[in-house]
C-alpha cells in the first residue's frame, strides 16, 4: 500500500508541475490587464467585450490569461495520465480533464480522470496483442479508441455528474466560509497550516491547487491565503540567517541567502534544506507560523479584487495589499525568531570538522539527512 500511495503521489505531482507554468501564467496576464484597466479607472473589462478602442484589445488580453486558466483541469489529467504511461496517455487524460471542465467535476474530476486515463492505456498496452501487418493499428487506432472512448464514457456518463455535485457542493460551502468573517479566519488558518506542513509536499500541493481550482470559479480569496503562506517559510528561514548569523554554518548562511529570493518570489521549497535539520522542531514551527499568516492577513482587511498572483510582490493584486504584505512578515518573523530559539545550525560542522557539504536523501516514508 505505501508503495502504491508514493507511486500515487509522484504522478499527481507530476500532473501539478506541468499545470503549474498554465496557472501563474493566466493569473499574471489576467492581473496586468486589470492593473492596466484599474489605472484607466475600468474595473470591469467586461463591458468593453462588443466595443472597440484600447480597452477592447486590453479585454481580448485578459481573455488570453483566462483561457490558460481554463486549461487547468486539461494539463492536470493530460499529465497525471502521462506520468503513469507516457505519451499513449496524452489524449484520453486531455478529453477526460475538458470534460471535467464540462460536467463541472473540476479538479477532482481531472484527478480521477487522469489517473483511469493512465491505467487504462497501461492495461491496453499489456492485453492487447496484434501480430503481422496489422499490428501499427495498436498504438496508432486500437489504443486511442479504446482509451479516450473509455475515459469520456466514465466522465461523460458515469461519473460526470456526481463528481460536479461534489465540487459544486464543495464550491458553494468555501464560497460562504469566504462571505463570513469567523469562517473565513478558520479557512486562513486549514489553508495556511497545510501549505507549511510538507513544503512542497501533499498536504502542500492539495491547498495550493484548492485555492486555484477555486480561482477558476471567480472565487479569489482562498488563493490570496494560500499565496502569502507559501513565502512564509523560505523568508523566514532567510531573515533567520540574518538576524543572528552566529547561529549558522556557512552552507546555512549561502542557503538563506536564497531562501530569501525564493521567498519573495514564493517558492516554498526554499525552507527544506533548514527543516530537515530539526523536523521535530521546525514543521510545527512552519504549520504555526504559516497558519498565523494566513490569519493575520485576513483579520487585516485583505479582500479579492483580481485573480491574485504569489509571491510578496502580489499585494498589488490583493484589496488592502499592506495587509497581505504585515501577514507574510509576521509570519516570516514567526519563524525567525522561532528556528533561532529552537535549534543550533552550527552542529554539523562541528560533528563533521567544518565540512559544508550535504546531501538531502527525502523518501515518502522518512525524512534522513545526509552530512558528507
């Protein structure tokens, strides 16, 4: 089972890297073309939709970006479907994502959608032998027939509908914890805790895309949660370096460095190399410090204006963006002051006699380091 589990999650992750570049780049498009239209005084591109003139084109630009965001479900499924069977997978995964897209499934659907895609094409490429002149017809005819008639069957027909009840459901209930205040804190603090959970990880990836599946449905709140979550960890571990240098080896000290960039630009996986010297320590650390926040920015008035981009620098797409910006710091603080307290990055020079180098060695059952 846990092998089953770890394959389940390299190929999900597979699946989240590729939609990943689809994702930030029809949020940034669709932010500068409101930024552009903000400044012109245009809240709405909307209305310019049938009229003519600079505005029209700047709402032709903003469809740009959102038509990469409808692309989500699609390169989700396509690319889980690839990961478990190659490219054979390709088009069933793409068909059964749109169609998770069409039936209102949603991410779910791409998931269910791209992992059946994906097995599917395996167990055809294993039971179905043609031999002599006819066997090109396979991976050419027989393979797509059988795959994309097959995924669109259970998207289409089977599982479609309730998979769209579901992400409606889910949808609908999110969409109000965002319309009260003492939910909304709540969601902060789930969504915030789980992106500095694993970093990267599972528990990391399912917040992230809950907050962009929902930024597909207009619903931008959760994603400004989860963006400012995600700088948290990389920059706190990078202003620790600085504020008590004394603390770290000079291999920690080149690594907050870039923990620094990544997390101003919003890459959490700039705090790995620090978490695993004391996970014991440090992921409760990330959980708290991430899930304060989340919070702080959305007791501070933070509100959705546009589809939100990540990291520090996307306060500019955030209503009341000096709150998104005092969450990410405290935050980042939370941990500064935190890992200083709680943990001696100095020790593996001196248990290895001030050599730098380390290798980080992460399976899904276990987390070891490494020290050469």
């Amino acid at each position: 089972m846990k092998i089953i589990l770890a394959e389940a999650k390299e190929h999900l992750m597979s699946g989240i890297s590729f939609a990943l570049p689809v994702i930030i780049g029809g949020s940034l498009v669709v932010a500068v073309a409101k930024v552009i239209g903000m400044i012109g005084g245009v809240t709405d591109l909307d209305v310019y939709a049938n009229a003519s003139g600079f505005y029209h084109y700047i709402y032709l630009f903003q469809n740009v970006g959102w038509t990469a965001i409808g692309l989500l479900n699609m390169v989700l499924a396509g690319y889980i479907a690839y990961s478990i069977a190659g490219k054979p997978a390709l088009a069933a995964g793409f068909v059964g994502g749109m169609l998770a897209t069409d039936t209102n499934a949603g991410f779910l659907g791409a998931v269910v959608a791209g992992f059946f895609a994906g097995w599917l094409t395996n167990v055809v490429k294993d039971k179905v032998r043609i031999t002599g002149s006819a066997a090109s017809s396979v991976p050419l005819i027989i393979s797509p027939l059988i795959t994309v008639g097959a995924t669109g069957i259970l998207m289409a027909i089977i599982l479609g509908g309730p998979l769209g009840r579901i992400n409606i459901s889910l949808l609908e209930w999110i969409t109000r914890m965002s319309e009260n205040n003492t939910n909304t804190v709540v969601l902060a603090m789930i969504l915030g805790a789980m992106i500095g959970f694993d970093l990267g990880g599972p528990v990391n990836k399912a917040a992230w895309m809950a907050g962009n599946a929902l930024l597909m449905s207009g619903v931008y709140l959760p994603a400004i949660m989860v963006n400012v979550a995600i700088c948290i960890p990389p920059l706190g571990y990078g202003l620790a370096t600085l504020i008590r240098r004394n603390n770290y080896s000079s291999t920690y000290k080149d690594a907050g460095n870039g923990a620094l960039i990544m997390g101003i630009i919003g890459i959490t996986e700039g705090a790995i190399p620090f978490t695993l010297h004391s996970p014991g320590k440090l992921i409760p650390l990330n959980v708290i410090s991430c899930a304060i926040g989340s919070t702080i920015t959305i007791l501070l008035g933070a509100y959705e204006i546009m589809p939100p981009i990540g990291g520090m620098y996307g306060f500019f797409t955030v209503g009341n963006g000096w709150a998104y910006l005092v969450g990410g710091i405290v935050g980042a603080l939370c941990i500064a002051f935190g890992a200083n307290a709680l943990v001696d990055f100095t020790e593996e020079e001196v248990a290895q006699g001030g050599t730098n180098d380390f290798d980080v060695d992460i399976s899904f059952d276990e987390i070891e380091v490494n020290f050469d």
